[in-house]
C-alpha cells in the first residue's frame, strides 16, 4: 500500500507533494532489510519513477528524499534489475559530483546529495553484477579517486570521503582488476595513505615518526569510520605487495607502515571502535614487506635516553631481565627503541586470545604479523621474548596452566584449529630462535610435538633461519628445578617410585612379553602404527624406518 501511494505520487505530483510522500516511506521502512516479494513489481515501478524525478529541476530537499528511498529500495537485488542502466548510473554520478567537469565543492547545500547518492552507489554496486560491469565501463574508480583529492583535506566532509571510500572499497574487493588500476595507474597508496595522515592529523618529526600525544582526545567517530574504510581500502590495494622491487615502493610502504604504526598509538571515541580501528591496522601491516616494517620501532631521542638511564639506574642491580624494558612517560622502551606500537599489538593480540571465539579470523592475522617481525627484525623478537617468555622461575605448574600470555600461547598450540595451533606453535618457536631446546622449556614435548614433527625435528636441533648467537641464561630457580622437570609435561615432578623394583626377574619378563604382544595385537588389526625417526628427523612406518638406517649403515661400512 505504501509503495502504490508512493508510486501514484512519484507520477503525478509536484516536488512538494513527492518530497513529502517519499520522507514518510523512508521514516517507516529505515530499518527494512526484507520485503514482500508481493510488492516487488511496484518497487521496482517505484524506483524507475524516482530516477525520472532526478532528472527533473527539483530542489535540493527533494533529491535528497528520492536518494533515500531509493537507497532502502536498492537493498533489495530483484528490484535493481530493471533499473541497473547506464543511464541510471549516469544519474547518480552526476548527483555525487564524480563527473569529471565538477571541479570543486563549494556547495554545502549538496553536500547531502552528495552523500545520499554515494550511499545508492555503495547498495546497487554491492547487490547488482550490472552495475559492478558498468562500474568499470564508467571508469568509477577513477572517478571516485578524483572526488577523493578534491577533499582529502577538507574535515567538514568527512562523510563524503567515508562513503567515496567504502565504495572504493567494494570496487577493489569484487574486481580484482580494479586493484591493479589503484595501484599504479591511479596512485592509490600514496593517495589513501595521505587520506589517512588527514584522518589521524598527523604531523611528522621525521621522515617514518610522528608526534604522539598520548594526553590528546580521542578520535571522533567521523575520523574513526573514514580511516577504517581507507585502510579496508588499502588492504585491496596492497594485498599482493610482499615483495617490494623498487625503492619508490619500499618509501611508500614505509610512509604507510610509519602512519599505522600512528594509527595503534591512538584511540577511537569507544572501546569497540578502537578495536576495529586497531584490527584493520593489523590486516594492512600484514600486507607491508616485511623488510618495511622496522619502522614500527624507533631510536629514543636524547632527551629519552637520558630518561631511560634515570630510569635503568634506579631499578634494583638484581632485576637484570626487568632492566632490559623499563615504562617511562607511557613510552615502552627495550633496549634504547620505542617499543609502543608492539606492546600494542602484544595487547592486542592478547586480548583476542581472551575472546576465546573466531581465532581464525580476530587471532591469526596478528599472531602472524607478529611472528614476521620477529624472524626479520631482531630487537622486536628480543622484546617479545622478554615479554611472552622471560625467564623461568616457577616451574611447579604446567605450561598450559595459567594466565599469562605464555600460558595462554602453549594452551593454543593444542588447539583444535590446525590454522591457529600452527601459527601459535611457529610464534613460540621463532621467538626460541628456531631451537628445539630452547622452545622444549617453554612449552614441554608433548605441546611441541606437532610442530616438531611437521618440521621434522622430533630428534632435537634447530630450523632453517639463522639468528643471533646471544645464549639465554637461565634462573638459578629453573637451574635447580631441572633435574626434576618432566620433559614431556614441562613442568616439575616428585620422583615416583617405580613400580617394577619390587618385580623378580621373572615377573619382569612376563609384563614386557604381555606388552609385546597387546602392541602386536593392535599393530596386526592395524588399530596401533608403529612409527619411527627417518635420518632426517621426519617420522615414518617403523619398517622403513629401520631399512634406512640399515641402509646408511651399509653404505658406512662399505666406505670404512
């Protein structure tokens, strides 16, 4: 009945009449995401009448009640399948100021037009395969990177750059092609970044550092949604930008890499909002060369420095490991570097574990970042260490048991995931510098033994990347602990008595030839696989196990 009404109006009226029909459908249906599909013929008649009155000369408060309902309207797939034309499309554009002959936007009054229409344009891109083939016809990307220079300094139209960038976005993410025209025909990635420089009101100290004001307010919720749909949009963008082969790019990427490393020191108006500001981040620094990202740490000043010797100097002479990171004016400092932007992302990544829901998608993504920095850049894997692995004291409790963020890491390399027990495991194991010993006290062999086997170190050693040589030193604690710790569990153990010292001689043989033979049993009804170590360190059936190393032992004596 509404849209009949509507629709009768929509034909007949004057722009007064219109304005005023079309205002009381969208209050009432503002929140309508599922319609009747009894009605369809007369939505679909509806939004043909509605682009006709976008041709008129109607004014600016009119325009604004078609692009509204039109928007409610285009929520609905079968209704744009008549409408999705080019001609339709041109419509739009014009409305959004992204014909090219629209030099600049002094027009405040339409500014709303504006926003309306990009709104459309975001609903008829996202649910119309028409309208995503007329998208690249039109050049839309273009054109939406020519609105974004016109207002990319410009904080009073912060909607107008949110929407032109979730449209952006949905663009790069349903054409792949279109990826490729941002980054190097249309010079996204500079452009984006300084979009973000503008959101954030950056100003830099030096070439990769910005100012901190960690006093400062939050960012408002304008900014906040306009960098988190610029830096959706630049993840596109740079999704396949591992490898950096001119020195251009690796500037860029390091300009960008220097503004998230900005975009975790600050806050959005709420907790949640920071949140999805900060997990953005850490999706598009995922995408950074991993070469770029030493930016994420920086030299102290002198001014800092000689704060941090204050600082070192008062600690007690025997807190050794606590002197290697001290806290002092909110700045996380390790070994002379600024080490904010990852104890963020340690936070971070903490409290996703906390979560205890979609590790595949909140957990991994930062774990991952985390353990690339860490493999390439020693003073961010040295201050990881100290933070998720000093050094053992307590060693009466299971690895697993407890809520640190060791704990709660050795927990997860146990997970029932493969995808996050795998990342979990190679984080620890990179941190350990890629050695079995090392990573064993930590952990215990029975959490390890899925990464070990898929390395093939189940016998000891050590991976393929090659790190410092500094040694760790263990506690006089652990050093005393040790004899008694369990190597399998990880943890310290009484000594248990052991049930076959009371045994004859006779008795002994009998329970080893039972065993022997229940493990024949099993391995006949193929319930048990007997399983060795192959040279190499990889498990294999026992039997070929055996013929290997018989093999090499051949090969041993014929040389002798």
């Amino acid at each position: 009945m509404d849209e009949e009404r509507a629709l009768y109006i929509v034909r007949a009226g004057e722009a007064g009449a219109i304005e005023r029909v079309l205002r009381d459908y969208s209050d009432k249906h503002r929140a309508t995401f599922k319609f009747e599909s009894t009605d369809e013929d007369k939505r679909k008649k509806l939004c043909e009448g509605i682009f006709k009155v976008l041709l008129k000369d109607i004014p600016t408060t009119c325009q604004v009640s078609c692009l509204e309902v039109l928007r409610i309207l285009s929520r609905d797939k079968k209704v744009l399948v008549p409408v999705t034309t080019k001609e339709n499309m041109q419509i739009l554009l014009r409305l959004a100021k992204l014909n090219e002959s629209d030099d600049s936007l002094e027009k405040v009054s339409e500014f709303p037009v504006i926003v309306e229409s990009l709104k459309c344009l975001c609903n008829i891109v996202f649910n119309s395969q028409m309208a995503q083939q007329l998208s690249l016809e039109l050049n839309l990307a273009a054109k939406l990177c020519n609105l974004l220079r016109k207002c990319k300094d410009r904080k009073f139209i912060n909607d107008i750059k949110c929407f032109d960038l979730r449209l952006l976005f949905l663009l790069s993410l349903l054409h792949t092609d279109i990826r490729s025209q941002l980054r190097y025909e249309l010079q996204g990635l500079p452009l984006l970044t300084q979009i973000l420089e503008s959101a954030f009101s950056i100003k830099w100290t030096d070439e990769y550092e910005s100012a901190i004001d960690h006093n400062g307010p939050p960012l408002s919720p304008q900014e906040t949604d306009c960098a988190i749909e610029a830096l959706k949009a630049l993840f596109n963008v740079t999704v396949d930008s591992w490898k950096v082969h001119k020195e251009s790019d690796s500037h860029q990427f390091r300009v960008m890499a220097a503004v998230l490393r900005h975009c975790l020191l600050i806050v959005g108006p709420t907790e949640d909002k920071t949140e999805e500001l900060h997990s953005n981040a850490v999706n598009l620094l995922s995408n950074v060369p991993v070469s770029c990202l030493d930016v994420l740490i920086c030299p102290l000043t002198h001014e800092e420095t000689a704060q941090e010797a204050t600082t070192l100097d008062e600690l007690p002479s025997d807190k050794t490991a606590e002197k290697e990171t001290v806290l002092k004016n909110n700045t996380m400092v390790y070994n002379g570097m600024n080490m904010e932007a990852i104890h963020v992302l340690l936070n971070f990544m903490e409290k996703r574990i906390d979560k205890g829901s979609s590790y595949r998608e909140g957990l991994t993504p930062v774990l991952s970042l985390l353990t690339e920095c860490s493999r390439a850049h020693r003073n961010i894997r040295k201050f990881l260490k100290d933070q998720v692995l000093p050094p053992l004291r307590d060693v009466t409790n299971r690895p697993e048991v407890g809520s640190t963020v060791r704990n709660k890491l050795v927990r997860l390399m146990t997970h029932v995931d493969l995808g996050v027990k795998q990342i979990a495991a190679e984080f620890l194991f990179v941190l350990c510098k890629e050695r079995v010993d090392s990573l064993l006290k930590y952990t215990g062999y029975g959490n390890a033994a899925g990464l070990l086997a898929a390395r093939g170190l189940l016998a000891g050693g050590r991976g393929d990347n090659w790190y410092s040589e500094d040694e760790d030193t263990d506690t006089e604690e652990y050093k005393n602990a040790k004899p008694n710790i369990n190597l399998i569990t990880g943890h310290l153990e009484e000594p248990m008595p052991n049930p076959i010292d009371e045994m004859t001689e006779e008795q002994k043989e009998y329970e080893a030839m039972k065993l022997v033979n229940m493990l024949d049993k099993l391995s006949r009804e193929e319930l048990l696989k007997p399983m060795g170590l192959k040279p190499d360190g990889t498990i294999t059936p026992l039997e070929e196990a055996l013929n290997q190393y018989s093999v090499i032992e051949e090969t041993s004596s014929d040389t002798d």
